[in-house]
C-alpha cells in the first residue's frame, strides 16, 4: 500500500497570501494516478486537480498542482476568503485507493 | 447535473447491521465504477469498497472485509453498502463516491454529500 504523506498538517495563512501544500508518497506514484481535493466544513470533498496538475471543471486559476514520483505540491496563488479548507491528496493505482492525511489552510 | 444521494445511516448498536444506499443521476451509471469512503468527523478519508460496472468485481478495504458487502442495481442507478458486524470504529460519515476517467487519468468525482453511521450501545 502506497502510504501519502501530507505536510504541514496545519497552515496558518492571510487572504491574499500564498499557499503551498505537500505531498510526499512512500513509493512512486504514477503522475496521472495523483489528485487533490478540497473539503470546506460540513461539505463533502470536491475535485480540485488530477493527473497531478490538472484542474477540474470549474477550478479557479489560482489553484495548480505540480511534481512527480514521489513528491507532489499543490499551490494556492493568493488565496481567497473562500479557499481556507482541508485539502487531501489520492493516489488511485492499480485499483488501490489511498489519501493523505489531510492539510488544513486556515485564516492567520 | 451529475448527483449522488446517500441515504440509510443512523444509529445502530455494535454487532448490527445497515444498508446503506446512493441513488445516482445525471450520468450513465452503467459506464462508471462506485466506492465507498468513509471519514469519522474531523478525521481524514479512507476508502471502504468499490464495485465494478456489473456489480460482479468488487474490492473491500481489509477492515470491513468480510463484514461489508457492497453491490449495485443498474436498473435503479443505485449502489448499496450492506454493513454487518458493526463496531464502534465503524462510525463515520460513508461517502458515496463515482469513479471517472478525466483524459485517463482516475478521479472521484462528484461525492454525495455523506450519511452518518454511529454505533453505539
């Protein structure tokens, strides 16, 4: 099982500001098998980026997902009021299913 | 609008069972692989089980394997998660989730909204 680490576990940060989440993988993971999702308080997760920088429908610019192997980033430009959410990372190979643990932008 | 709607969760004490249910619309169900995934509040996502288009190939993480059975009826665009055994650790909110394809690349997408499963005595 391909174990996803997520860092920093917590990232205090100012509309506005820029944001830049981790994701290191326990063994390489193929790019297109790589996403991220945003989940807001109370909501369910919504696909962020796939294929580990690709936007999803309806994503804002903002928003852009990088790296390869082992070591993917996700990368808020300046974030909005809106954007402060737990974002998860997925690696979905050979029909195995694992996320990160999870990074939590909130508002410093 | 593609859209997924759980239902069934609710309180039930350790050793029940449960069934719970996603009703899908707005796509072609038959097309596309479901999964379970699973989050106790506050905690992160784990996924559970998923199914095939045909309902015959299906997969369980090992901690519900054995005891969760997951299965589909194509004729009423639902996918199901039958729980039994249940224990404390079981509860969380079940998302139901549709497996697709963007420019080959795996996706879940959309996620139902959640049911919440509490099992306590």
């Amino acid at each position: 099982e391909i174990v996803l680490t997520q860092s920093p576990g917590t990232l205090s940060l100012s509309p506005g500001e820029r944001a830049t989440l981790s994701c290191r993988a326990s063994q390489s993971v193929i790019s297109r098998d790589l996403a991220w999702y945003q989940q807001k308080l109370g909501q369910a997760p919504r696909l962020l980026i796939y294929g580990a920088s690709n936007r999803a429908t309806g994503i804002p610019d903002r928003f852009s997902g990088s790296g390869s192997g082992t070591d993917f980033t996700l990368t808020i430009s300046r974030l909005e009021p809106e954007d402060f959410a737990v974002y998860y990372c997925q690696q979905y190979g050979r029909s195995l299913v694992t996320f990160g643990g999870g990074t939590k932008v909130e508002i410093k | 609008e593609v859209q997924l709607v759980e239902s069934g969760g609710g309180l039930v004490q350790p050793g029940g069972s449960l069934r719970l249910s996603c009703a899908a619309s707005g796509f072609t169900f038959t097309a596309d692989w479901m999964h379970w995934v699973r989050q106790v509040p506050g905690k992160g996502l784990v996924w559970v089980s998923r199914v095939d288009q045909g309902g015959t190939d299906t997969a369980y993480a090992d901690f519900v394997k054995g005891r969760f059975t997951i299965s589909r009826d194509n004729s009423k665009n639902t996918v199901y998660l039958q729980m039994d055994s249940l224990r404390a650790e079981d509860s969380a909110i079940y998302f139901c989730v549709r497996d697709v394809r963007y420019s080959d690349c795996p996706t879940f997408d959309p996620w139902g909204q959640g049911t919440l499963v509490t099992v306590s005595s």
